[in-house]
C-alpha cells in the first residue's frame, strides 16, 4: 500500500474512532444528567445549600487538576444553575413563610 493511501486509510479510522468515543461520551453524559435531576428530586430543601457547597468544593478540586486548556467553566457551571433552580422551585412550592416561622 503507497503511503498516501496508509495515511488516508488511518485518518478515516482516528477520525471513525474519535467520533464512537464522543457518542460514547454524549450518552454517559446524558445518562449521568438524567440521573443527577432524578436525584436531587428526592433530595429535601434544608439538603440542598450544603449539596450545592460540596459540588461547588469539590469541582473546584477537580480543576485544580485539570490543565486550564481544558477548563470550560460554563460546562459545570450549569449543575449548580440546575440546583440552585431546584432550591427556589420548593421554595415556590411551599409558599411564603408567615411571621414567627424560620
């Protein structure tokens, strides 16, 4: 086989290989999204601040150790936008709070 043609037939198989591994990656991501929500539907109100402040340590860990070129903060960014929206969606839900109560 000339050369060219090796080196076509080789691009086709990383650009083949690159493309199963982002579906692969897409479907764990969506599949770990799925069940992020799920779960924080089961978490309770007075859980949810301090859920929040762990993920938000403990992404900061994880990119510590990340090489900032790989670092796209609006990627995690919207995990605590997801919680935090959980937080005043049953805030909403119980209503407003009447004097005396906490």
């Amino acid at each position: 086989m000339h050369e060219p043609e090796k080196f076509q037939q080789e691009t086709i198989k990383a650009i083949t290989d690159l493309q199963e591994t982002f579906r692969q990656t897409m479907s764990r991501q969506l599949a770990l999204g799925a069940m992020v929500k799920s779960i924080l539907n089961r978490v309770p109100l007075a859980a949810l601040p301090s859920v929040l402040e762990e993920y938000e340590a403990e992404v900061d860990h994880q990119v510590a150790l990340m090489p900032p070129k790989f670092q796209q903060p609006k990627h995690w960014e919207e995990w605590s936008g997801v919680i935090e929206a959980r937080i005043k969606q049953l805030q909403q839900a119980q209503g407003p709070k009447t004097p005396g109560q906490g």
